[in-house]
C-alpha cells in the first residue's frame, strides 16, 4: 500500500511539474534521469524497449500509450492491476515475481534499454549486475507519481502525454477535492488485513488519499506508524463512523459485525461497512487511483455527487 499528500498543494506541485516537462520537451541530445532513489542515469536516446516491474509503473506505461515498448512485465502487473490495464498487460511477455524471484536471464535475452523497478524487487542485484538501466521509481505522494509520470515521459520522448496525463489526473482529483470540501469528515478505518487490523497510517499514501476523498483516518490520532496493526479494542475506541475494507473477500460486513464488540460501533450499526472498492485501486501510486479516491468519497459521503 501507499502514498499521498494534501489537496491543498496539488496544485503547486503540478505547476513545478509543468515547468519541468517543458525542459525536458525542449531538451535534446542526452537524457540525464534521476529515480526516487536518487540513483542518476544517462540515456543516448529515447528507450523503446522496457521491462516494467511492479502494477504502477507498468500503469504509467500502458496510460502514455507505450505497451508496443514494453518488452517484458512481471507477475505483480498482471495480478495486481485493475482494469482496463490487467486486460492491456494480458500478452505480455513475463519475466518472473518481483518479490519472490525474477527470471533475471529472460530479463537480459530480452535486451531491454531500461527497467523500470518498484522498491523491493527481489534480486535487484543481478539485474543491476547485467549493466543494464535500471530506475526505481516509489512515490509516496500524488506529487510524486506527477514526477514519475514526467520521469517515463522524458525517458520514452512522451513528455508531452506526461504532461496532458498529469493535468487529467490533477483536475480529476481537484474535482472530488472540491466536491467534498464542504462537508463533514466521517472518522474512517481502512482495513488492509482481517487478521491484524493493519490500516493506513500517518504520512502513508493510503492516508492521503484518505484525506482529499474527504475522511479523518483514525489512525492519524493513535499512531505514527505509515502502516500499523490496530488492536480491536483501539478501533472499537475510536468508533469509526466509516469502515472500508481492502482485504477482500475475506473480510466482509457481515464479517465484520460478528467480531467481539464491533456491533457497538457507529459504522457497524448505521450500515458504512463498505467492500466495494477493487484494493488495487487504492494501493498502486498510479493513474487508476483516481477511480479509487471517487469511490472512496463516495462510500464516506453517500447522497453526494462525487464527480
């Protein structure tokens, strides 16, 4: 799971973004890239042969257009992207789980100019042991995943689709910012584990999101944890007035109103356990959030139009 900030610098954010892309529009010769690593990298050209790691980047990808440039993806982009982009990831080549273990020699027969990586790739060692590109892209922020959008775009010569894709997802969330700003904020738990009650925390991308769907993490005032594990009685304390649950299916509302003491709370006995949301929408700092932070509002502002 992860990231995000507030609304209130969306769009300061966007218009660094801007200036930056115009640069990189205007660059020619050598592209000189740094990733969320800070690790720096020089490409003579514009790449057309990517292998992508990890569901956001390959999202990046597919929303720039760039699938006949994508030479391999992994497991994760298959299993854990929401439509349309499992449907457009199905036919490509895979190379292995990123987590468990790539199949590092189909990485290097398929001679990528660049792999695009996610934290915590497994054997990230022998793929950087081959001498190829590789970028670690991990934004903990929507302003992160603009810069990571203008970072594929300057590295595929697509600077400007980056660019009309950020200002897309940029007004999108302005707009559901905008709708809900007015509004009272329900006190939300978001359930990541059934087992453990893990939630978002403070600083998490989830918690923000959280917050431009126009909801008050419960989690912000009993921890500083980004990702913590909740004791029942701490979340029966704080009577969420929300429950969303992402660990889905194996948690449900009616689950949920069997665990001991839960049926006392606000969000229980008013009928707000919601199970709607595809988890990969909310968990992925790629394009697709904006169809989860809508539903996300939808579910803490029922009768409200969400646009």
């Amino acid at each position: 799971m992860r990231r995000l900030a507030s609304c209130a610098s969306l769009a300061a954010a966007a218009a660094l973004l801007v200036s930056g892309c115009g640069q990189a529009m205007a660059a020619s010769g050598p592209i000189h890239l740094t990733d969320d690593m800070s690790k720096q990298l020089t490409l003579s050209a514009p790449v057309t042969r990517i292998v992508s790691l990890g569901p956001s980047n390959t999202q990046i990808l597919l929303a720039l257009g760039l699938r006949k440039d994508i030479v391999g993806i992994d497991d994760e982009s298959v299993q854990y992207s929401p439509p349309p982009y499992n449907r457009e990831a199905k036919g490509l080549t895979v190379v292995g789980d990123s987590y468990n273990g790539l199949n590092v020699e189909k990485i290097a027969a398929l001679h990528p100019q660049l792999v695009l990586a996610m934290q915590g790739v497994k054997n990230i060692s022998e793929i950087e042991a081959l001498h190829l590109k590789v970028a670690t892209l991990d934004p903990s922020s929507v302003q992160g995943i603009y810069k990571d959008i203008a970072f594929v775009g300057k590295a595929t010569g697509t600077s400007g689709k980056a660019l009309a894709l950020v200002r897309s997802l940029r007004a999108q969330l302005e707009a559901v910012a905008k709708a809900v700003h007015a509004l009272a904020r329900p006190k939300v738990f978001v359930e990541l584990d059934q087992t453990q009650y893990y939630t978002a925390g403070p600083g998490s991308f989830l918690d923000g999101l959280i917050k431009i769907a126009g909801g008050a993490n419960i989690a912000d005032s009993v921890t500083k944890q980004q990702y913590p594990a909740l004791s029942s009685e701490t979340i029966i304390r704080q009577n969420p007035q929300v429950i969303v649950l992402l660990d889905t299916p194996y948690a449900t509302a009616q689950s949920v109103a069997k665990r001991p003491g839960w049926s006392d709370i606000f969000a229980v006995r008013h009928d707000r356990v919601f199970a709607n949301i595809n988890p990969n929408l909310l968990s992925e700092p790629a394009p697709a959030l904006v169809q989860g932070v809508r539903l996300l509002a939808e579910d803490m502002h029922p009768g409200h139009r969400i646009p």
